[in-house]
C-alpha cells in the first residue's frame, strides 16, 4: 500500500489540475458570453510593452545607432530621388525621397518632360524595382527595429545573458504554460460552435434562427479571441455595419473574421477550402447564409454578384463581409480593391483593421504555411493586439465608380492586383505599360490610356 501512495498522489493531483482548468474554461465560456472581462489581457500586455522597453535591445551594436533609427522610420533599402510619371520625370528633392506621404512628395518635387540623358533614371528605375518591388515586399512579414523575443520575426543572436534568460522564459511561457490553455479554449470555441449550430439548424422558426445566432456566433469568436490572448480596440461603433449592407475590410488573415464577428453577426464572402477552414466554413453555413466560390472557376463571379445582391434586397439578412483585395496582405498597405463588391448596390461599411506587429506577425502567407500551422504560431506568440476603425458609411451614387468609393470611405488604393502574389502579371497589363514607356519617350501624356491600368 506504501508504494501505491505516489501514485494516488499523481492521480489525485491530476484530477485537481483537471478540474481547475475545467472551472477556468466554464468561466471564460460565461465571460465570453457576456461579454465581460476581468482586464487580465490588458494587464498582461502592459507588463509585455514594459517588459520589451527595459530588456528588448537594438539588434545593431551602438556604433551604429543612428543608422539603425533611420532604419526604423524608413524599412526600404532603396532612396529614390527619382519618380517614373505618366508625363515624364518627377525629381525629388532629398528631405522627401524617403517620405511615405505622397502630399510631401508633391509639394517637394519637379516635373518636367523626358531627355535624352534620363535613360540613366529609367535603368536605375529598373534595377531599383528588381531589388525592392511596390508589390512583393507586401507578401513578407513587417521587419521590426526591435526584437520582440520572437525567433520567427528575427532569429535569435545572442546579445546578452539578460536578454537570453528573458527569451528562455518566454519560450517557457509561450509554450509549456500559454500554448495549453489557449488550445483547449480554441477546442472549446470550436466545440460551442459546431454544437450550437447543428442545434440552430434544426429549428423550424427563422427569426427564432437568427436571433440564437446573433448571440452564438459572437460568443464563440469572443472565445477565439482570448485563445490568441487578444486585445481588441474598436473606434467609432456608431459607424458599425447595419443589416443588408455591405462591410469591406482589408485583408490581413482568417483571424480578421474572428476580430469582426466579436461584435456581430456577419455574411462572409470569400474562397471555399478544404481541411479545417472547410470544416469551419461549413460550420457556420449551417446558421447564416454565407457565399462561398471557387477562384478557379470564372463562371463564380456571376453567380457571386447575383448572390450579394438577392442578400442586400432581402430584408432583415445580416451584413455582407468581403475582403475586397483578395488575398493576404501584411497589414502595411492595402492593394487595389476588386469592384465586384461594391457593384451589388447598398450601402457599403468601410473597416480597417490594424495589428500591432510587436507582439505577433499576424500576416498569413498561405503559400508558405497551412491554416493549423498558422493557428499554432499564433497561439505560440505573445497576443494579437488589434485596432478597428469603423469609417462612415457610404452609398454608391449614380455614375459613382467603387474606386471613388474607396477613396471617399479613407482606404488607400493602389494600383496593383493581390493576385500578383500567385500570378504573373497578364499580358495585357504588360503591354500597356510597355505603350506609356514609349510614350514617355516621345514626351505625350498616357494619362487617359494609364487609368485602371491595375485593374487589367
């Protein structure tokens, strides 16, 4: 009997452990419900942002201090002094080539019609864009000035002995203490979802249906949330997306659904997939109608845009959520918005959506890595602290393009297509651009011919 005690103590022990971690999932189930936090995340990102300004240092020695700042208010390798324009050569003046605000760049620059002699800017031009692209440096993770602890975001050198206990304990954290408890909370949300909704879906009374899915829906992204440690900010609520109206957001991850869906209930539009994001899309099919398509298949779009607009006359429908550039980006810029979105009429909700990159890379490259490895990097980082801007609704008026729209609503648009992240440019926009470079040459303006060139 002496040699069976160890081992009643390990079972007694386990079945504690067992139960404590049991009544803390029952009281973040009632606290998502509800809506309610004790400010135990908030706490715990403060401690983080304290943590990271007295133990996290530059990566660079201190001789190059000054070189290592420039750095951190400008991450391009290359300074341009020299602009490509639709009507020649635009010079700029060196206290604004490294600006990112184009009325800077305006007020401070020349214009003037194309020499002989500018074939040396148009070959740097070149070799300046083989190096560092508009459009690839948006499909790689956000370079930080500081390291954040974080062996994905910048590999780990050894630095001091202080720094290295710290990155230890981190990983102990992260790992061995956090990883558990967030995977049993995702596993619970999911379970709550799948659960509910198959119960929902058996209900015979449709308001009865959607008024129990306004309220599941939001508990379980509630739950993923906390899975991930989030911290979210919502500004200008009143701006919120009403119903039968058409939300555009940019596009950062599949966790952009989980930060918007704590609020409300939403209609998602996007690409069907296989696995476990099929899974989940089928899960929350069951409750809300949700459109989902196949890039491949062109005979989608019609079949989309005749769907978005049965929704947005149906009355009493949830808003409609579409991610109109089309795929990941790394939450440094937007890229041109598709049209179709914005073509089905309604009113349309703008929202952008900001993480904060030292505590988590919250970019999903889906080139490089699968949704559960995804899940398991974030769950492994520190938190995702997310801002959310609800900008003021805006209705399409009559010969109103959805670029206009876009600018109108604050979001920046650029020229160039997301799909460039899975495909080369198509031929068409090539020979467009190679008629401007012509036309440089002889000195006219493409001005007419240029526009919605990134559309092609």
């Amino acid at each position: 009997s002496l040699r069976l005690q160890p081992l009643e103590a390990f079972y007694w022990a386990v079945q504690l452990i067992g139960r404590l971690v049991g009544l803390v999932l029952l009281v973040a189930t009632l606290l998502a419900v509800f809506n309610f936090s004790f400010g135990i995340r908030r706490l715990y990102i403060r401690i983080l942002l304290h943590l990271f300004e007295q133990a996290v240092e530059k990566r660079r020695p201190p001789s190059r201090k000054e070189s290592s700042d420039n750095l951190s208010r400008d991450n391009r390798l290359i300074q341009r002094h020299a602009k490509l324009t639709t009507e020649g050569i635009e010079l700029l003046h060196a206290d604004c080539a490294s600006s990112d605000d184009p009325s800077k760049a305006s007020t401070s620059s020349q214009k003037r019609p194309f020499h002989l002699s500018d074939l040396c800017v148009f070959v740097q031009s070149g070799i300046e864009s083989i190096i560092e692209d508009e459009v690839t440096k948006r499909f790689a993770a956000e370079d930080l000035a500081s390291w954040n602890l974080l062996t994905r975001t910048n590999k780990y050198q050894f630095i001091s002995s202080r720094l290295t206990c710290y990155w230890v304990l981190g990983c102990f954290l992260r790992y061995c203490i956090l990883f558990p408890f967030r995977m049993l909370l995702a596993l619970t949300a999911v379970l709550y979802l799948v659960i509910g909704s198959l119960i929902i879906a058996l209900l015979p009374w449709p308001g009865l249906r959607r008024y129990l899915n306004s309220i599941l829906t939001p508990t379980a992204f509630r739950l993923f949330a906390r899975a991930f440690s989030a911290v979210l900010r919502f500004h200008d609520v009143e701006n919120m997306p009403q119903n039968n109206g058409i939300c555009v957001a940019n596009h950062t991850s599949p966790i952009d659904v989980v930060v918007l869906g704590c609020r409300q209930v939403f209609s998602i539009v996007g690409q069907s997939h296989g696995g476990f994001t099929g899974f989940m899309q089928k899960t929350l099919h069951r409750t809300s109608p949700h459109i989902w398509f196949e890039r491949s298949e062109s005979s989608d779009a019609s079949v989309v845009k005749r769907k978005l607009e049965e929704h947005v006359s149906t009355p009493g429908l949830p808003p409609v959520l579409i991610f109109p550039e089309g795929t990941c980006i790394n939450n440094t810029s937007v890229m041109m918005f598709r049209k179709g979105g914005f073509e089905a009429g309604g009113v349309v909700y703008p929202v952008a959506i900001k993480y904060d990159p030292r505590f988590a890379d919250c970019f999903w490259n889906s080139s490089a890595c699968g949704m559960v490895t995804y899940l398991f990097m974030m769950m492994t980082s520190w938190a995702i602290v997310a801002d959310v801007w609800y900008l003021p609704p805006q209705i399409q008026q009559e010969g109103e393009s959805s670029r206009q729209i876009a600018g109108r609503g604050g979001l920046v648009d650029l020229q160039w297509d997301g799909n460039l992240k899975r495909s080369k440019p198509k031929s068409s926009l090539q020979e467009q651009h190679r008629e401007a470079f012509r036309k440089r040459i002889y000195g006219l303006s493409v001005t007419d011919q240029m526009e919605g060139s990134g559309a092609g």
